[in-house]
C-alpha cells in the first residue's frame, strides 16, 4: 500500500512539473510517431497535447516539409541503429498556433523503442543575443568610432572600429593606453583631458579645441579625429570620432591657393600703389609749379603753353585714379559709404565743374531735376559724383557740336527709400551697333581710332558700370551711329530721417587771404620742399623744412608750429613713426600741434594707419591749391578738442597707458598670432566678462554661493589664458570660498577688486581688439 502511495506522489510531482515548469517533453517510437506530449504544449506553442500526438507533430510545429521529413527520417534512423545518436543539445524554433515563433533547446535521451526529447523555451535569450549580434554587427561596421571612458579618463570600451580607422587592436588603447599611443606628447594629453572634463562636468569651452583633434594611427601617420563627446551613465562619457582627414587636407591645399592669390593680390595692389606714388610724386611738383606759374605775369603764348601742361598733368591724374578705382573695384575692396546728401546740390556742382569743359567745346550742357525728385537723400554723394563726372565727362568729350542734357527724375518711391532715374544724353558721334554691347568692357572704345582721336583709357565706363552696381543700381546704353548715344542709370536711395540743413551758397575758395602761420614741412623730395614752401610764402606762412622724420622731431623739441605738414613715406624715419614721437613723448604742448599727413597713397588702409598713429587729417598729392588752403585755415588754430588735453587728463592717459592687467603671451602663442582666431577669443572673453560681472552682482545681493561658485569656476580658466595674474589667486580663492561656503564674511572686498579689474581689463581688450580688426 504504502509503495503504492509512493508511486501515486511521484506521478502527482511528475505531471506538476511537467504542467508548471516551462519544460516540453516529447517521446518517439521506432515510426517516427509522437507518442507523449506533455501539458507544456498548450501554454508553449498553443496546440492542446491530443493534437500533436502521432504524425500531426510533424505537419503542425515545422515550417516546412523538408524540414519536418529530414527530422523525422533522423528519429527513425537513430531507433533502428542506421544513424548515430548524438547526446549534444541543439536549438530548434516551432511554429505556434498564431504562427509565431518559439526557439527551443532540445536534449535527446535514448531507450530500446524511443527517444525522449526534453525542450526549454529559449526565445528571450535568442531574442537578447539576435539584439546583441546586431548592435555589435553595426559597430563592426559602421565607420565612426565608439568609445566610453571613465571619471579617470580611461577606456572601457572601444567599437571595433578603431582597427579599420587607426589600426589598433581594441586591446592595445584600453584603459589609459589611448593616451599614451595616440599623443606624442603627454603635456598635450593632460591638457586635452582637462578640457574634456571641463566640458563634460561644466560645460565650460576653453582654449583647447577638443571638437577636432589630430590622433597618431599605429603605423605612424597622424589622422584628423572630429569628436562629438556627451555624457554618459555612471560618471561616464562617451566620445564618437569621425575621420575628417581627407576634409582638412583639402581645406589646406584650398587655403593654400587662397593664400597663392591673395598674395598675388596684395602684389598686384602694392604695385599699383607704389606706381601711383611714384608718379604722383613728381606730378606734384609739374602740377603745382604749373599753378604757381599760372599766378604770374604770363604772355599768351606762355600762359597757352602752361595751360597745356596743366591740361596734360590733370588727364595723366586721372588715369591713374582710373586704374587704381579699377583695381580697387576688381578686389572688393572700394566701400561705400551711406549719409546724407542733398541730391539737387550735389548734381549742379557736378554739372557746374563739367561746364568748363563744355565751354571750351562750344556745347551747352544742361541740367533738368523734375520737381518730384527729393532733395535729401541717404546715400554715397562722392561715387555717385564720380559716376555723373565720367558719363558727362564721356558725352562731351565724344560731343563736338549741339549738346549734353542731364535728365533727373524720381521713378518710385516708399516709405523709406526712393528709385531716382538718371538720363545723360549727347548729340555726339555715337556708338557703332555691334559695338554697342562691348562698350562697358575694360580697355575698350567703340572703335580702334577713337582712343588715338580723343584719348583717355577705356575704363571710365567699366568704373561706371562697376559702381552702379556696387550702389545696387541698374545702367544701359542706346546710340545711333553719328547721331548720339543717351546713357540711363537707376539708382535706390534711401530717404533722409531728419531734416538736413545743407547750405546752398557755395563755399568760399577764394586764397587771397594770408593765414600767417608757421608751418614745419617734412619731406623727402626737394622739388615738393620747394613747391611746398613757395605755395605755402604766397599765403603769409613761414615755413622750416625737415628732410625726415627725425629732423621734423629735432624741430618740434626746437620751436612751436602752428600746424606740421607730414610726409608719409622717408628714409630713416617715416612719417608714422615720427608723428607718434610728436603725439606722445615730447610735451603736451608739442601733442596739441596739428599733424597733416601728405601722402600718395590712397588706400583706406594707408589713411586708417595714419589717424591711428596721430595724424589729424590727410591730403593726396597732387595737392589742389584750395585744398591746402582750406586745411590750413581748418587746422590753423589750436581746435577746442586738442586745449581739452589739460595736464589732469595727460597724467590720467599715461597712467592708464603704465598699468596693464592682461598678459597676452600665452594666448598668442596659442593662437600662433593668428589675429582672426585671436580676435574672436578676445570677444568671446569680452562677452564673458560682462556676464561674470552681471552675476557676480546678482549672485552677491542673493547670497546664492553656488551660482557664484560656477560662475567663478567657468572664468577660472579664462583668467590664466588672458594672464590676468593679479586676479588669479583671488579667483582661486572665490571659488574655494563659495564651494565650502565658508570664510563669507569679508568676501565683498574680493568681489569688488574682481569687478573693478575686470572693468579695466575689458577696456585693454576692446583697444587690443580695435588694433586686430584694424591690420585684417
């Protein structure tokens, strides 16, 4: 009885497990037929275990028949000794009821008559690993490489990946190897690690630019890395690189050839600017000894001879300007300006000074402004002049009889601009029809004759053409041959905001009134000392001559000038270096001495260098007589600007100027003085200042120390950069102070010396920053 028990407790165990644990059991016979099958079944794949029993196991749970014959053939060969029986699990996926998938892990044991086979749903594990084969197949494959580190900025994981990109086993950078295989130097890595753990904890961007790095592959060569680094879980991050080699190499070899032609330009340019000094020099002098020459006692065949000349040095000016507006135009360096003008004045002043010319020719020259056209505009007075002066200038040249009519009127109008219509026409010879179209080309007339006819270059009407579009205008011409040409142009202004009082009586060019002031003359060329102090005795001044920079500086420590007339390109010293010493270092008096810089030079660069060495105002040469005059008789006397510079004001300048709180040493060697990549640290830490200060006051009034302690702790390393020394240890010890927040009491006074450091320091760098900008 009680074996019986015993025998009933195993079954009810048996069946328990069979039915609760998630083990399918399966027996076959010697036919290949399915003979048990446990309750497992049901919750497995779905199939009641009756519905499986003999050859239906076969048809139901396999995908195919091929696949379901191939197993059973292997059952009934085993049973019947042909195949050999193999004690090794296997995996095998059955096809559910609802036709989805389970995988099962099978193990076979064997009898006289049947095979048992016991399974175990595998499915999450299979689905686990399908995921994993995937994930690792992508990071196999995918060209970016993949890597975690650590808070100690060792590797802990790589993407296979490193092998295809730099050519290390995984296991040859893991750990803190990365570092020691990748960097040659071990000062740079260091740095390196602190600006990634900067970024990564702070968020805080320094110096060291970790966006793009060059890393050394195993066999030697170096590869530009881009990086993207986040954080990651458990003090973590993760860094994913990108082979950006092939791109910077490129960049290279562009900025290389960009280099090539920028230096070609700037050849170009200096040789075309020291053409046009070379003849303007002694164009002064033929120009000025004409006028001179004028003024005196003349016969008619003499005055008709200087007149001649005069002529002559004027085309020959106008040449040059000519070439040098060209080049000017053809590099993108000719800038417009925008201020307010009156229009009506500024087109009969243009036609007024063409009318001379007109004259000699015997045509009229008219002018028509349609009453609707506005007087104050917004705009560049001085370029459109030059367009009108070298399309009237054109259409009387070509013009010998009849006339040249200016026609202005508005076209349409808005709230704040207006499109004024310009119309130059002549009754002259006109254009040829197939040449109509060429006509605005460099170098080029209508025909071959008409240069060797009526002179002049051919590049009047590209100039034109250039600057109309520079104005953001429209310009075409018509003609008939031997009947005229009509030249029409648009241009977009804007309209005045304010009210502009221009006076309308023309100015007073008279030089008949002497301007007795004692002028010091500094010049190189004797012909322009001669030319220049005979001019200068006919208006009552006394004039000391000075053949170079240290001569003129020898004079001013010697006498007190009214006004100092400055050459700027001598030998020995030129006229930069001189008026600086003029400026700065012999007395206040001497500084209050107007210095005017003669020059031949008329680039924007050239006059920019000499306002900021000093200079109060620049002449070109060939001087125009009236010019001079009216710059002398504008800076003849001490200006209220200059008796501001009161000894009080002096001593608080040169204090300003001994005390300096930046240290820019560093920071350029950095930067390799690149002035651009210089120039944007500067305004980033500009920037920067200005937000420490805001919440350094905020912070402070709201007694929040942790504001403050990151705060503090993001300048930190700006501090150093900028070699701001007097602040370093007091920045290190604010942010101790707001850590721990302790020793808070007095921390006011260190607040305030920061604020008023900083406050001086942004004045260093905005005037450092002014000097950069200016040598771009």
């Amino acid at each position: 009885m009680k074996e019986n028990n015993k025998e009933i407790g195993n079954t009810t165990i048996t069946k328990l497990l069979l039915n609760e644990a998630d083990i399918l059991v399966i027996s076959y016979n010697r036919k290949g037929e399915v003979t048990y099958i446990s309750p497992t079944a049901e919750k497995l794949i779905g199939y009641k275990p009756k519905k499986l029993l003999g050859k239906q196991w076969w048809g139901l749970t396999f995908f195919s028949k091929e696949e379901s014959k191939l197993f059973r053939n292997k059952i009934k060969g085993i049973l019947s000794g042909e195949k050999e029986f193999n004690t090794k699990p296997y995996q095998r996926k059955l096809k559910c009821e609802n036709e989805k998938v389970k995988w099962i892990e099978w193990r076979d044991s064997l009898s006289d008559n049947e095979i048992v086979s016991v399974g175990i749903d595998i499915t999450s594990w299979k689905k686990k690993e399908a995921s994993k084969i995937q994930s690792d197949k992508i990071l196999e494959n995918v060209n970016s490489l993949v890597m975690v580190s650590n808070n100690k900025d060792e590797i802990i994981y790589s993407s296979p990946s490193v092998k295809k990109m730099l050519g290390y086993e995984v296991e040859e950078i893991m750990g803190d190897k990365w570092w020691d295989v990748t960097y040659d130097n071990k000062q740079e890595a260091i740095k390196t690690k602190e600006a990634i753990n900067n970024y990564v904890n702070f968020n805080i961007k320094n110096f060291v630019d970790i966006s793009k790095r060059k890393i050394k592959a195993r066999n030697g060569e170096y590869k530009w890395i881009e990086w993207h680094i986040s954080k990651g879980a458990n003090d973590t991050y993760i860094s994913v690189g990108t082979d950006i080699t092939d791109r910077i190499l490129t960049d290279i070899e562009l900025k290389k050839a960009k280099e090539s032609a920028e230096e070609s330009l700037k050849v170009k340019n200096e040789f075309l600017a020291n053409m046009s000094h070379e003849i303007r020099t002694p164009l002064n002098a033929i120009i000025g000894f004409t006028d001179l020459l004028l003024e005196t006692k003349l016969t008619t065949e003499q005055k008709l001879h200087l007149e001649t000349m005069q002529n002559s040095g004027e085309i020959l000016l106008s040449l040059i300007n000519d070439v040098l507006d060209l080049s000017k135009l053809e590099s993108g360096k000719l800038e417009i300006e925008v201020i307010p003008f009156n229009l009506h004045k500024q087109l009969n002043e243009v036609v007024r000074l063409m009318k001379i010319k007109a004259r000699e020719k015997n045509i009229s020259l008219n002018l028509e402004i349609d009453s609707n056209t506005p007087k104050e505009v917004v705009g560049d007075p001085t370029r459109l002049g030059q367009i009108l002066l070298n399309l009237i200038g054109n259409a009387i040249k070509f013009t010998n009889k009849g006339s040249v009519t200016v026609s202005v009127k508005q076209l349409k109008e808005s709230t704040k601009s207006t499109t004024v219509f310009f119309e130059i026409q002549d009754t002259g010879i006109g254009i040829v029809s197939n040449k109509i179209n060429t006509v605005f080309g460099a170098f080029t007339q209508a025909k071959s004759d008409t240069s060797r006819i009526y002179g002049g270059t051919g590049l009047g009407l590209t100039i034109v053409k250039k600057l109309v579009g520079l104005l953001n205008g429209e310009i075409n011409v018509e003609s008939k041959f031997g009947k005229g040409s009509v030249f029409k142009f648009t241009l977009p202004l804007q309209k005045s905001s304010s009210k502009i009082k221009v006076e309308e009586l023309e100015e007073d060019l008279s030089m008949d009134k002497p301007l007795d002031l004692n002028i010091l003359l500094v010049d190189d060329n004797k012909t322009n000392q001669l030319l220049g102090k005979t001019r200068l005795e006919r208006w009552g001044c006394t004039v000391d001559l000075a053949n170079n920079g240290i001569e003129g500086v020898k004079k001013t420590q010697q006498k007190l000038y009214d006004v100092i007339l400055m050459d700027i390109q001598m030998p020995i010293m030129d006229g930069y270096e001189a008026t600086k010493i003029i400026k700065n270092d012999i007395s206040e008096q001497v500084s209050k001495i107007p210095v005017i810089a003669m020059t031949a030079y008329t680039s924007k660069n050239d006059i920019k260098r000499a306002i900021n060495a000093g200079m109060d105002d620049y002449i070109f040469k060939p001087f125009k007589p009236a010019e001079v005059y009216k710059l002398l008789k504008k800076y003849g006397k001490i200006s209220e600007e200059n008796n501001n510079k009161t000894p009080e004001n002096i001593e608080k300048q040169i204090k300003s100027k001994s005390e300096k709180y930046t240290d820019l040493k560093f920071i350029r060697e950095e930067t390799m003085n690149e002035s651009s990549i210089l120039a944007l640290l500067i305004e980033s830490f500009i920037n920067d200042i200005d937000e420490f200060l805001e919440i350094l006051d905020k912070g402070f009034k709201s007694k929040n120390w942790k504001l403050l302690h990151e705060a503090t702790h993001k300048i930190k390393p700006s501090i150093r950069m900028f070699g701001i020394s007097k602040l370093d240890q007091v920045i290190h010890d604010l942010v101790n102070r707001f850590r721990e927040k302790k020793q808070l009491n007095n921390v006011d006074e260190r607040i305030n010396l920061c604020d008023k450091i900083l406050k001086d320091v942004k004045i260093e760098l905005l005037t450092e920053l002014k000097l950069l900008k200016d040598e771009q």
